[in-house]
C-alpha cells in the first residue's frame, strides 16, 4: 500500500466528521470547559439601576455650580440598601459603591473631593460634572441581549457573566467520549514490577490528556493482551459505551503479533487507510466501526503523540465543537538540516528567541521514536515536508508547537 500523505490523511480523516449534537444541562459550576450548546440572552438587566461607581456624595450638578458649594446631607446609600426620597435643592445623599443613585441626583462627588463643614454639611472642593462617577443602568447588558455565542468553550469570564444573567444552568454539547486501548504483552500499567521482557504502558496517559484538553471525555479500556479474544471484549466494550472515537495504541501493523487491524475487520471494521508518509508515526490506521471512528495510533510513544497532535486533536475538535487549533508557526533552524526522503519528518526541538524576535528551533540530534526524554524536553516539532532540500542554519521552517511558547 503507498504511504499516504499527511495532509491528504488528515482530509480523509475529517471529511467525515458531524459534530456532536446532544445537548446537555449542566450546573453552573461543573460547566467550565464545556461548549455553549446554544446563544445564552440576558434574563435581567444589569446595572438593574443607576449606580454609584465610587464612595462619595450623590447630588445634582446644578447645585453645586462651583467649587465651595455647600449641601446637607439628608441621608445615606449602600449597596443592597437604597434611599428611597428624592434629593431637594441643595441636598445630597452619603452613597457608597454599587447603591442606586437616588432620584433627582446626576453625579456622584467622590469623597475626596468633599469637605465637612459640620454634622450634616459638606463643601464641594473639586468642579463638579453631571453624570461623573455614575453606572448608567443597562450599562454592562440589557435584558434579551445575546451575550455568549453557541460554540463558545466555557472559560471563567464565560461563567461570571453567566451568574450575572441569572443562569443556573448552562445548555452544553456532550463531550465526545474516547475510548482509548492499550494492546501488548511487553505492557504493564504504571507502579507495577516488569518481567525482563516487559516495559511500562505510558502512551495511555499521554493521548488521555490530550483528550481532556480538546474537549473530550476519556474511556481507559487498560491493557489487552496479544490475543483476538482479548481486543475483541476491548472494542465490545467500547461499543456498549458508546464511544465516539476509539482510540489503540499499538498492533496496528499487519506483523504476526499485531491483530488490532485483523480483529477489528472481524468487528466489522471498514478501514479507510494506514500507513502514512510521515516521521514518526507511520503506522497510523484510520477505520469506521457502526458509527465509532477508529484511529490506531503507532505503540512507540513519540509517534503515538504526534500522531494524537496531528490527528487525534483536530478530529476530537470537530467533534466537540471547538476551532481547530492552530499549532503550526514559523521560524527559523538553528542547526544544517540534511535533505528529506519521502516522509514528512517532525524534528523534536527546543525554542529559543533571538534578537529579533525570530524563534530559533535547535533540532535533537537524536530523534528516535521511542525517546520520551527528548519529547518531554522539546518545546516544538520542525517540520520537514517530503523530499525537502538540505537546510542551511538560520534559514526559516515551519514548527508544530508542542506547547505554547512565548
């Protein structure tokens, strides 16, 4: 089979892809992270009132015409406590931040700007402006008025707003449940004690996060051992649960050992491609199984999470509901980059920023996929598209941000 180009892998792969549409009632606290389902309106207005921006002094411009005006204070206003009179001719009310600005008062004197001349008297020091220090009510939004926007990922700034439009409960999209499975004997889970043959399952965890921080909901199905039986009772139960994307992590690959590809025909499988042109992760396989997206991410780490950036994320996006992300920026190489065969290489690399603001890639000499040190290390991937020329030093390249860099 020809290897498939990367980004006519990832076409294939999206082309398909409805976003998902069941909409779920969740409390206002346990909505942060999830995606607006539908436009939220104000049900209230908010300031509800005119209200004082500042602790001072309410009164009416006209009758404090001048520096040094004298007015009596006939009462006091505090937020949660209004004064319900009206201001006569030289009268003013002691108001704090957030109370009603009482009715024939236009702006408020702050209270430095006030001088006590007695018990119930003050003196203007500063020109006094009509409407200064002053909340005009329907300020921050008005009743009816549409504030937050279907698809919109809930952040903390989402959920104060929300509060104050008295929401709650916010209408959400479902996440995009993954089912994520780990095959192969070698494999043990983390904290256990490996037989000489073994090693430690790590790329679980790693594509689990990933998941969580594009908008998905995660199903760990552990470890399956190399036998039909067992990879079959895996992939049952990732039906049973409904999973939106099935996630394997190894045995993709059609050697005596690998049965994920040949198990999942035997489910029922239509596999729509493996095996793409790229480095590392060229034995990604990519299926449709009653409904469930299938991708089959390469057992060695490295590949399994470049694979899961280049793929898995943009696929489980589109699924929740969520823009694309944009990984890609440009830069420049620090080091001769030799020229490139028939596979789109990523070169794990740590950044840097000259003096010009330019970021700097310097590519690991060793770029093994297995080496999970130097993909914990790197700070971005260079890409180096097939067929590639050499690179010579300090010449611009396209990098994939592993995270953001500043």
């Amino acid at each position: 089979m020809t290897l498939l180009p990367v980004s006519d892998a990832k076409a294939r792969l999206l082309a398909r892809v409805l976003a998902v549409s069941e909409i779920q009632m969740v409390a206002l606290g346990d909505a942060v992270d999830r995606v607006l389902a539908s436009d939220i309106q104000a049900r209230l207005t908010q300031p509800p009132f005119n209200s004082s921006a500042m602790d001072g002094y309410a009164l009416a411009a006209a009758d404090a015409a001048q520096v040094g005006s004298e007015l009596t204070v006939i009462d006091s206003a505090a937020a949660g406590h209004a004064f319900d009179g009206r201001l006569g001719r030289g009268e003013t009310v002691r108001i704090f931040t957030g109370a009603p600005v009482p009715e024939g008062a236009d702006t408020i004197l702050i209270q430095e700007d006030a001088e006590k001349i007695g018990e119930n008297r003050i003196r203007t020091t500063l020109d006094v402006t009509a409407g200064r220090h002053i909340r005009p009510r329907g300020q921050d939004f008005a009743e009816g008025e549409t504030v937050l926007k279907a698809g919109t990922r809930i952040d903390f700034s989402h959920l104060t707003v929300a509060a104050a439009m008295n929401y709650p409960t916010l209408p959400v999209l479902r996440r995009p449940k993954v089912a994520i499975l780990a095959t192969g004997d070698e494999l043990i889970e983390p904290g256990g004690s490996p037989a000489p043959a073994q090693i430690i399952a790590s790329n679980t965890f790693g594509v689990a996060a990933l998941v969580r921080d594009n908008g998905g909901e995660v199903l760990d199905l552990g470890i399956a051992a190399d036998r039909k039986d067992a990879i079959s009772a895996a992939i049952g139960r990732a039906r049973d649960a409904g999973a939106d994307i099935l996630v394997t992590l190894g045995g993709a690959s059609v050697g005596d050992h690998d049965l994920v590809q040949s198990t999942l025909k035997s489910a029922g499988m239509e596999l729509d491609f493996w095996r793409i042109a790229m480095r590392p992760g060229k034995p990604l396989m990519v299926g449709w199984l009653d409904g469930m997206h299938v991708l089959g991410l390469p057992g060695n780490p490295v590949a399994s999470m470049v694979t899961g950036m280049l793929f898995l994320e943009p696929l489980l996006r589109r699924l929740a509901g969520l823009p694309e992300r944009k990984r890609e920026v440009e830069g420049i190489t620090a080091n001769v980059l030799k020229p490139n065969d028939l596979r789109q290489d990523y070169l794990r690399s740590k950044l840097t920023r000259n003096d010009k603001g330019q970021l700097v890639a310097d590519a690991n000499p060793k770029q093994d996929s297995s080496m999970m040190k130097i993909f914990a290390h790197a700070d971005g991937l260079i890409v180096r598209p097939p067929h590639a020329p050499e690179l010579a030093a300090g010449e611009p390249c396209p990098i994939l941000l592993i995270r953001p860099f500043e």
